[in-house]
C-alpha cells in the first residue's frame, strides 16, 4: 500500500515570515518540510482530524469486582515504605 503524502520545502526565513500561513493551509496528512540553505532540518505535520476516537463506558464491566478490603487503610508497615521511613 503507497500513500502519497503531499511534503512541502521552505527555507527557515520564509517558514520565519509565512508560518501562519503555511499552518493554516496545511492540511491533515501534509508535511511541511523546514530546510536551513535547502537541506531538511524539520518536519511539521498537521493534527488536524486526528481526534482519538470516543471510550466506551462499561468496557470493563465483566471483568471482575473490586473487593471492599481495596478501599480499606494501608497497613503502617506499607505507608512507611512509601514514605521512605
């Protein structure tokens, strides 16, 4: 599978003077290739359309219970392990 993803080149001044610009019309997929005397020193791409997609309440519903001792104090020794006692 081939995917064309459309690379644009531009000097560090001009990405300097247009950035806006250029960030405003790139789209999602595209590049934006940011060179110092023509040679690739930077990449830009768009995150535009790439949301992460909704969760789903209750996925894990099936999965097992949370027993009540979960919720219950940690014993002395434990709490002193954590506080480096």
């Amino acid at each position: 599978m081939v995917h064309n993803k459309v690379m644009q080149r531009v000097n560090i001044h001009e990405a300097k003077t247009h950035l806006s610009r250029y960030l405003a019309e790139l789209k999602p997929g595209e590049k934006l290739i940011i060179c110092n005397r023509n040679e690739p020193v930077a990449e830009v791409q768009s995150l535009r359309g790439k949301k992460s997609p909704k969760r789903r309440l209750g996925l894990f519903k099936e999965m097992g219970e949370i027993p009540d001792s979960f919720f219950e104090p940690l014993p002395d020794d434990i709490l002193k392990a954590f506080n480096g006692d």
